[in-house]
C-alpha cells in the first residue's frame, strides 16, 4: 500500500469521523396532547407530528425520536416525566417539542406548584431545548382532556425567570427577518396571537433571535427564539416559541408548525446549537452568531 494511499484512506476517516461528531445529537421527545382544542385540533398535531417526524433531516439529527401523548404525562413518574429527568445533565444535547402547545405537569406542576426547580427548567438550564407551537407557553395542560388549573402567565415566567413576562396579544402582521427568510423558508407573513414581547428580555440571561416581528412593532416577534447565556453539563439551553396562534386548522398549506418547525431544527437549530461531542467547542460557534447579530 503506498503512503499516498494511506494518507488518504485515513483522511478520510477523520473527515468522516469529524462529520459525524458535528452532526452527532441526543434524543429527541414530542409531546403531542391532547390538545386546548380552540387553539390546536387533534388532527393538525398528528400531521405536525408526522411532518416532523419523517422529515429525512430530523431523522439524521437525532439517535432515538419517541412521541409521548395522553397518559403518558401525568407527573414525575410517567413515560414522559422519566424521559425529561434522565436527559438531564446527561452531557448530551436533547430537544423536546410540546406539538400541541400544553404544557404537562411532567414538565411543571400546576397551577405554579413548582415555580422554581421545575422539570423543564432543569432540562432548558442543564443546556437542552425546547419547542412550543400553538397556546401560550406553560400556560395550562389539557392531560386527560380536563383544562388543568391554569399556571397563566406566570408559568413562563417562572421558568424563564423574568418577572412579569407576557406573552399577551399584540400586533397582526408577523413578517419574515432575514433570519426567517435563510432559517425557514416555508415561514409566511401571519397573524401572531401569542407573540413575544421582547423588550422584556433585555438585560436578562436570555439573548433572543427573531424569525418574524410585527410590521408595525418590532418588538413583537413570533417565532422567536431565546438563547441562554449560562451553559450548562448538556450545552446551551434554548427555548423557542414558535406560531403561538389560535388556529386549531391552519389557513392555508403547509401547515408551518410541522414543516417550519422542521426547517428551524435542521437549518437553524443543528448550525447553532450545542450537538457538537465537546459543547464548549460548539459554544463559541453559537456566541460568534449571537454576537454578530448585535453588530
């Protein structure tokens, strides 16, 4: 075998290898209802769930993808509830997405019982993710198909901790950004009903990237999403807020909740997020876009 032969024979298994390494995530966990079916129908979450799903970019991003649903969230001890705590801490980059926009007391307990130390604030501070599509963001659960005692606004800021946080209707013509138009291109202009409010997030920990913002507010912006400036054993931990809008079927195809959720986790998600082996390695890629943004 010629040395030239074998320079290139294990070149290319570091650059397979490397490859592998940055591409390389967790585990991936959908919530998918029920539903607070004024703002979500069963059947759009099924279609979101399968666009998502079966998208061949997902797919890659990820070593196990589970779909949890009715009954398999109901507290610390449930299918659901196990999953959030063991991909705590774990020293691995993993997402969840509540498809269906409720939030479950396997994630926080309601109404308010743990403000503080919640599940899904442990697993968003440890360096993981979160996705939200539809209702306000841990405003209530619908487990069992009962409305829960509803958490209100201050479940989100609880778990953000930001006093105050609201994610009140304002605004009507979400436009795309550039980041929106590169990240997602399937994103059109809509009608936010849950908008964030993103001046509240100035001087917090959380840095925010916006997809789309109100024509005539730009501090209103859906989908957003909010950036931790403390890393944690897992990564960076992120939350993204995406077409909070009561819409139980959407006007229109595709519906942007399943194939835009999709565009947002392989296009901007995988650049910017921390599913490199070494997080820190990955950390300084993520701050590089954050601070070139502030430019």
């Amino acid at each position: 075998m010629s040395s030239n032969f074998k320079f290139l024979v294990i070149l290319a298994i570091l650059v397979s290898t490397s490859m592998f390494s940055v591409s390389m995530a967790g585990d991936f966990a959908i919530y998918s209802g029920p539903t607070n079916p004024g703002w979500i129908s069963d059947g759009a979450v099924e279609e979101i769930v399968k666009t998502v799903t079966k998208h061949a970019g997902v797919k890659a991003m990820f070593d196990n993808i589970d779909n949890y649903g009715d009954g398999d969230e109901v507290g610390n001890k449930s299918p659901l509830g196990k999953w959030l705590i063991s991909h705590t801490n774990n020293g691995q980059t993993d997402v969840v997405f509540t498809a269906c926009g409720t939030c479950p007391s396997s994630f926080y307990q309601f109404p308010n019982k743990d403000p503080d130390g919640s599940n899904i604030e442990n697993f968003i501070e440890a360096g993981n993710i979160h996705i939200n599509v539809a209702d306000w963001i841990y405003y209530m659960s619908y487990e069992g198909g009962v409305r829960s005692a509803d958490n209100g606004a201050q479940g989100a800021a609880n778990v953000f901790d930001i006093p105050g946080l609201s994610f009140g209707n304002r605004g009507s013509d979400f436009q795309p950004t550039a980041e929106g138009k590169k990240y997602i291109p399937s994103l059109k202009p809509f009608d936010s009903t849950r908008p964030w409010h993103m001046e509240q997030f100035k001087g917090t920990p959380w840095d925010l990237v916006a997809f789309a913002v109100d024509k005539g507010d730009k501090n209103s912006g859906d989908p957003v999403v909010a950036i931790s400036k403390k890393e944690g054993k897992d990564g960076t931990g992120m939350i993204a807020a995406m077409w909070q809008k009561d819409a139980p079927v959407w006007a229109g195809k595709p519906d942007p909740r399943g194939i835009g959720v999709a565009e947002f986790m392989v296009n901007w998600l995988q650049e910017n997020a921390t599913f490199a082996v070494n997080p820190k390695e990955k950390m300084s890629t993520t701050w590089g876009y954050v601070k070139a943004r502030r430019k």
